[in-house]
C-alpha cells in the first residue's frame, strides 16, 4: 500500500491544526507556512476534511479551522480514508457479497482480507490525540524539530 501526497500531507496537516487550534482558530496559510505545503493543495485537503466531519471552519474576523471533534475521537483511517479512500491494498471481489466467480475455490481471498483486515485495523487504533502527544514529547526533546521530515 502506498499512500499519496493527499494522505501524507492531509495527516500532517490535521496534526498542526490539532496542535494550534486548543486556543484559536488556525488559518490554512499558517499551517501551510509551518509544513511547507502550498496554501491552493492545503486548501483542497481541508475541504475534504470538513466534507467528511474532521474539521469545522469559522468565519468572520479571526476565522479559521479547529478540529470538528475531539482528538482522541479521530483515528488516522477516518483521516486517510477522507482523503485517500479505500485503504484495502488489494481489490478482491471475492471478499465482497456479490463476489466473483470463483470465489468458492480461492484460497488466496483469505490473505487478502487479512492483509486489508490488518491495515485497517492499524490505522483506526492510532488516535490524533496519541500523535499530538507523541508530537509535544519530540518538541520538547527536540525544539527544532517538526510534525514530519518531507514525507
């Protein structure tokens, strides 16, 4: 499974905004600003986000966007399956109700789900609060350091 940009920077993303928005409102410039991802790209990923009820904006003076539920509410599959989609590496029809053909005789259908099965479930134990707090312990260990390297 690879993820794309829209997976990788929505991820970092999210996390800033979780950062700095306990207080205020954050602006899509700043976080664009602090993790070095076009403002016009950030601005399509947050319009996904908010679709899929991750983030809520304000408007008026001093409008932004803060997260639209509590961190430890908000699993990094709800973040990546807004942005990516499926994140089951491996389409098989046979996994699904209507299924396939030979469906009946594939063995292969059983790695498959739990390949899908593993990811999935991986990426919805991680919590946003758990990545926000992994983030504060880097910061302090390392003032210099950011959410991410380029990725």
């Amino acid at each position: 499974m690879k993820l794309s940009t829209k997976g990788r920077y929505g991820l970092r993303a999210l996390i800033d905004l979780a950062l700095h928005s306990e207080q205020e409102t954050v602006s899509i410039a700043s976080i664009a600003a602090r993790q070095n991802i076009s403002e016009s790209y950030l601005e399509q990923l947050i319009a996904k986000l908010r679709k899929a009820g991750l983030v809520s904006s304000v408007r008026g003076a001093g409008g932004g966007y803060v997260l639209a539920r509590p961190a430890e509410d908000i699993s990094v599959g709800d973040i990546l399956r807004a942005l990516e989609g499926s994140l089951d590496p491996v389409q098989c029809p046979g996994l699904k109700e209507e299924g396939c053909s030979g469906a009946d005789g594939c063995v292969t259908k059983y790695v498959w789900k739990r390949i899908n099965d593993s990811i999935n479930q991986t990426v919805d134990e991680i919590k946003l609060s758990q990545l926000i707090e992994e983030s504060r312990e880097v910061q302090e260990a390392a003032p210099s350091a950011g959410i991410c390297c380029s990725n």
